[in-house]
C-alpha cells in the first residue's frame, strides 16, 4: 500500500484505456478550442495543459465535465479553474525551467501539476486541510514529485523556502500581501487577481527590480478572496 508524506495513497483502479482515450481527445481539443483560439501561444504552457490530465484532479462525479469551458467544483466550496485561466496565467507568469514557484491556494492541485512541468521546484500553500491532503495525494500518485504542499495561511508564503522566482495566486486578496512581494527574487514575476470579494478584481502582473514594484493590470476577473487563519472561512483559498 502506497504512503506519501503520511498519507494513505490506497491502490487505484487500472485505467480503462478506452476512458484514458476519451479524457486525452478531450484534452487536445480543450487545448485547441479554449486556449489556443483564445491567444494563448506560449508553446510549453500548451504542451503541459495538453499533458497534464485535469480530470484526476477532480471528483468522480465531475470527471466527465473535466475538459468543459468552465470552472467546476471541487468540495469545500472551492472551485477546479476555468482552463483557459489557469492556461492564462500561466503564460503571463512566463515560467523557467530553473525557476522555484510559490503557489498560493493549492485548491485541487491541478495549477501545481501543470506548473510542474514547466519548473524545478513548486511550492504551494492552501489554508483548507482536506484540501491540502487531496491535492498532496493526487499529485504524488501522478508522479509530480518536484511539489511541495502545506496547509497554512497563504498571505504568509513559506518564508522558510524563499526567495522565489515567481509567485502565482490563485485567489484574491484586497490588497497584495507584503509577504509574498518580500519573498519574490529581484526580477521576479507575481500574477495575482486583486480586488474586494464583491467587487471589481483584477488580474495584476507584478514585476521586482532593483528600483521596486512594477505593477501592470491584465485582465479583469472573479476569484474567491484569500483568507487567512484569522478570517477562516469554507470559501477560502483555492482555484
């Protein structure tokens, strides 16, 4: 029986090789009609995205819907992102080979596979437990083992590890964070969605050089605020 980091990975059933098929047509065509159409063109965003299987990172019963143009939900009040956001952001991040990437909101572990792929190291951080737990099970019985997961306050990073080359936020703060700008490398890159809960967000690149912050708005959105362990909450961070 499979252990990882304390936890039980159990034994998987066998993939069903004519599932496995449909899930991987469905995945090209997500790829093509979702990302790319949309001018998304960054080549190794795309081959991870067209790599990474999203649907083991949801519940059994959304399986089916896991390549549909939308956001789904993943318990906990939490939600698995729209592909093209999570395509998106990855894109504008513009990730490196060498690069170490702090995430906050773990959420399903889907933004944690794909980036992945793309990095050395990933380091990611969700403040709903069980979450946290499934999320660290899921990708380390899918052999993403360059991941790091912990459950703890998002707002605060994971001091221990910086400084990061990059940091992506997958829910929406009022304000940035100091720590997370703090813990970001000078010539580092932050994509985080700012704004209150009800009220207009935007998705904000964050850019640290020697002389300070470049700030540069890309998109507007709609996130589930970040909340830390002082605000606790079931709509916390996630994706």
């Amino acid at each position: 029986m499979a252990m990882f980091g304390g936890i039980d990975l159990g034994s998987a059933p066998p993939p069903d090789p004519a599932a496995e098929a449909g899930f991987a047509s469905a995945r090209g065509r997500m790829v093509r009609d979702q990302i790319l159409a949309r001018g998304v063109t960054n080549d190794r965003v795309l081959k991870a995205m067209a790599t990474v299987p999203r649907h083991e990172f949801m519940p059994a019963s959304q399986r089916q819907l896991a390549y549909e143009d939308g956001p789904l939900p993943i318990g906990h009040g939490q939600t698995i992102s729209q592909p093209y956001i999570v395509a998106f952001m990855t894109a504008v991040l513009d990730p490196r080979p060498h690069d170490r990437v702090l995430e906050i909101g773990t959420g399903s572990g889907y933004q944690a596979a794909v980036l992945s792929d793309l990095v050395q190291e990933v380091y990611t951080v969700e403040i709903v437990a069980p979450l946290a737990h499934q999320a660290q099970a899921d990708l380390a019985r899918l052999g993403y083992l360059n991941v790091n997961v912990r459950v703890g306050d998002g707002s605060l990073g994971w001091p221990e590890a910086a400084p990061f080359d990059a940091v992506i936020v997958t829910c929406a703060p009022e304000q940035v964070p100091p720590a997370l700008v703090d813990q970001l490398k000078v010539g580092g890159r932050m994509i985080i969605p700012v704004g209150p809960e009800h009220g207009a967000q935007e998705l904000v690149l964050l850019r640290k050089t020697p002389r300070g912050l470049e700030r540069q708005e890309v998109l507007p959105v709609r996130f589930v605020p970040m909340v830390g362990t002082t605000r606790r909450s079931p709509r916390s961070a996630g994706e």
